[in-house]
C-alpha cells in the first residue's frame, strides 16, 4: 500500500484535519463508513421499524467475519458486551476450586484483574501476579512461576500500559502440554497484529473492537476453544443460548453446541453493524497494518532515544503498537492539539494510517 492509498483511507477519518491522533490505544476514531453504516441502521429501524431476521442474519455475517479475521470457525465465536465480560466468562466458566492458582502478568489493565480477585474472595483460588522486570515480561518469566497448582494462565497479548508483547503462540503451546488453561485478553493487539489462531492454542480469548479494529464500543468477541467450551459451565443463559433460539412459545432447555450459547437475547444490533463495517473497511489492509504500525513505532522510538530528558519505558526487543516514556510535555501536545495517554507516563499509540510527518512533528513538540 503506498502513500496514495493511505491518503484516500484517511479522507473517512476527519479527525486528522484538526489533531494528530495517537490514542488508538485507548480509542479509535470511527472511519465515516463506519458511522454511516449506524446511522443507517438507525435510520431503517426509524422508518420501517424492526426487522429482526435481517439483523439476526447481520450477526452471522459479522461472526463470520471475525472468524476470518481470527482463522477459526465461526461456531467458536460469541459476541458480548466488552472485554471484560469475556474474561469473567472464562473465570466464572472455568471450574476452580479453593487453592487452584491462576497466574497473572502484573500491571494488567483491570479487565484481566479483578474477574479473578473476585474468585480469590468467593472460593478461594489463589491469584499470583508475576512482576515485569526492567519493563519486560517474557514467557519465560511466566512459566516460572507455575507450580502443580496452577489450573490458569491469564495474559493480555499486548499489555495496555507499556505494550509489552507476549509470545502467545509459545505460551499457549505450554499451557497445552501442563493442561492449564490458557485465557488471553487480545483487544491491544487485535486488529494491529496478525492473529492465526490455527496456530496458536488459546481457550478463551476475548477483544472489543474500539481500539485497533477502530469500530464502536459495547460490543466485544470471544472465541472459545471447542474443546474447552465443552467443559465449562454456563454462568448466565437466555432463549439465545439455545439450539432453537427463535421458538419462543416452547420451552425446551437444549444448549447450543457452538459458542453461540454464550449470547443470552437480542444483541446490540446497531454497533455489531458497524463491527462488520470497520472490519469489512479494514480487510484490504490486514496484512499490511503490523508492518505499518512498527514502521511508524520504530520511527517514533528511535525519535524519542535522541532527546536527553526522556526514559523509554517500553521494551526495546518487541514492537507492539504502543510506547510509553517519561519525559514530555503534556501541555504542549495539548496546545498542538496531539492527541496521547496519560498512564504512568505519556503513552503513545500510533495506527496504520498516521503519517512520518505527524510522528515527527509529535516530537518536534517534545
């Protein structure tokens, strides 16, 4: 994809006439595409009211869809409301008992936090927190810490505070042969990485679609394991959940065979549209995107090495969509209207379609 084709993406993302957008870690701005297709949807239930078979039909396109994207079969796919309801399925699904262990990376963003405390406090399962050490946790890091009471390993891909990446593909390989079960909170990743879970074993991995997939917010995936789905109980079930979905008037408690069990009524149909439009805008550029965002991050990066007062806080050996310094000044960005984070440092978070230029005016303003 060369320049000219960049410059037509980002006629749909008018936000860039008036800022430099490097917040996708956070949010992404919505493609106009995107928000027409809402608006639509809107529009057509407005005036013609429901239409409840077109929608339900939506659903398994888009399912579909994230399959594609994901390199799995659409019946491992369910939607639900954001990313931490995905975790809590897997850590209510999950059958654990008092002094099982499961295993988290530290400086995990909530959603991957407290799910599991709550266990700790309601059954006793022991919660243990691995340390990043020099800004950088590994697989090894992590494996060392299991012991014959560890039951789950649970990791964000991407981690949202200094964009730690870790090997998921090694990790989940693993968890495979000690038979612990492996969850994966993706959504920092998903969208700015290739994801080929064909390749990679994971039992629960969940993402929403606001951040790198660019698409509305409240709505979020989960792709479970066949294998796995087959041995968790069902913390919450609705006349979605089962076989015949839309036999309303007769009652006959059969569970779908597919993920879709998870899906407990109606969905929220408007902004799974737009989630088959922002992957649908995306698809061309899919195996374009990662080479992208590391181009731009590299650039970035090697930007910020030049200037005496900044700390690197992310780490230098894995290329994630996100950096994280000390250093800046927060105000300046501000007055040149740059959109970054503010965690335990500035965070950074450039997309595909951001430009050399606004990566080097970012640190002219420094």
């Amino acid at each position: 994809m060369n320049n000219e084709a960049i410059d037509r993406f980002r006629e749909g993302i008018p936000i860039v006439n008036e800022k430099i957008y490097l917040d996708h870690a956070a949010m992404s701005p919505l493609h106009t595409d995107v928000v027409n297709r809402i608006h639509d949807f809107h529009l057509e239930r407005q005036k013609d009211g429901p239409d409840f078979p077109k929608w339900w039909n939506l659903i398994e396109e888009t399912r579909s869809l994230v399959a594609e994207w994901l390199h799995v079969q659409s019946s491992e796919i369910a939607f639900l409301w954001n990313t931490s309801a995905g975790i809590n399925l897997a850590a209510q699904g999950f059958l654990l008992s008092e002094g099982d262990e499961v295993i988290i990376p530290d400086k995990e963003f909530p959603s991957n936090v407290y799910p599991w405390l709550a266990l700790q406090q309601e059954c006793g399962v022991n919660v243990k927190t691995v340390p990043f050490t020099d800004n950088r946790l590994t697989v090894d890091h992590i494996i060392a810490s299991v012991t014959s009471k560890t039951k789950v390993i649970s990791v964000s891909w991407v981690s949202a505070t200094n964009g730690n990446m870790i090997d998921i593909q090694r990790l989940g390989d693993f968890c495979k042969e000690n038979n612990i079960l492996f969850v994966v909170d993706a959504i920092q990743g998903f969208c700015s990485r290739e994801l080929d879970l064909s390749q990679i074993h994971v039992d629960v991995l969940v993402s929403g679609f606001y951040k790198w997939a660019m698409g509305p917010d409240g709505v979020s995936f989960v792709y479970i394991n066949k294998l796995t789905m087959n041995k968790m109980r069902m913390p919450w079930v609705g006349w979605a959940s089962m076989e015949a979905p839309f036999e309303y008037e007769k009652i006959d408690f059969h569970l779908s065979k597919d993920a879709r069990r998870y899906e407990t009524g109606n969905m929220n149909f408007s902004a799974i549209a737009g989630v088959h439009e922002t992957l649908s805008v995306l698809l061309p550029w899919k195996q374009y995107i990662n080479e992208r965002v590391q181009k731009l991050t590299k650039r970035l990066r090697s930007g910020l090495k030049t200037i005496p007062h900044v700390t690197l806080l992310s780490p230098e050996d894995s290329i994630s969509g996100i950096t994280l310094f000390q250093g800046g000044n927060l105000e300046n960005f501000a007055k040149h209207h740059v959109m970054v984070n503010y965690r335990s440092g500035i965070r950074v978070s450039p997309h595909f379609y951001n430009t050399e230029e606004e990566i080097d005016r970012f640190l002219n303003y420094m």
